[in-house]
C-alpha cells in the first residue's frame, strides 16, 4: 500500500505486518480523546520505530502521515498522543534525520 516508504525506511525505522497495522491501529483508537486531531478519522498503521513507541499511521481524510508516539493508555486531551502530521517528503526528511542520529548514536 505505501511501497514508496521503502525508499527511506531504514534503522530505527521498520514497515509492520498487516496484524501489526491493525494491533496498533486499534490501539491508537483506543487513546485518541475526542480532543485529538486524529479523533474521528480513520488511521492505518504503516511503520514504526524498533527503539521507542513511534508509529507512522496514514490517514488518508488529512492526505498526511502522521507520527504518533503511543502511550498505551487512555489520552484526555488534545495534546496526547503526541502526534506530528507530514506529507510525504516531510515524512521522509524526518525519518531520514532519525536514521542518521539512531546510526551516530550507535543504535541506542
């Protein structure tokens, strides 16, 4: 579905499974607060990070990607998840900036 992302995914970054997409989809739904730019509007798990709880959802209504830091619990306030909309290229500069620092940083 979002084959391009191959392009630029690398270290921490990793495309998940389709179980994977729904497990965390499922989860972003359950935090989103009706507060939440994302409350509402349907989101497909596309990737994640290996060294923290950052996800990639597409969420085609906002034509953007959006970066989602999980908390795994049950958000109140507009402010949590933190969550970060990208286009495609912002997509791709911000995971390439994490790449480079994951590698400098010896992968930690």
């Amino acid at each position: 579905m979002h084959e391009i992302l191959n392009s630029f995914m690398n270290d921490p970054w990793w495309l998940i499974s389709t179980s994977m997409s729904e497990s965390l989809t499922k989860e972003l739904e359950k935090e989103v607060s009706p507060k939440h730019i994302l409350y509402g509007k349907v989101a497909v798990a596309v990737a994640r990070r290996e060294d923290n709880d950052d996800v990639i959802f597409w969420i085609q209504k906002l034509n953007k990607y959006a970066v989602v830091h999980l908390t795994y619990s049950k958000e109140t306030s507009s402010e949590f998840p933190i969550t970060r909309l990208f286009t495609l290229s912002e997509l791709e500069e911000h995971c390439k900036s994490v790449s480079k620092l994951h590698k400098t940083n010896g992968g930690y």
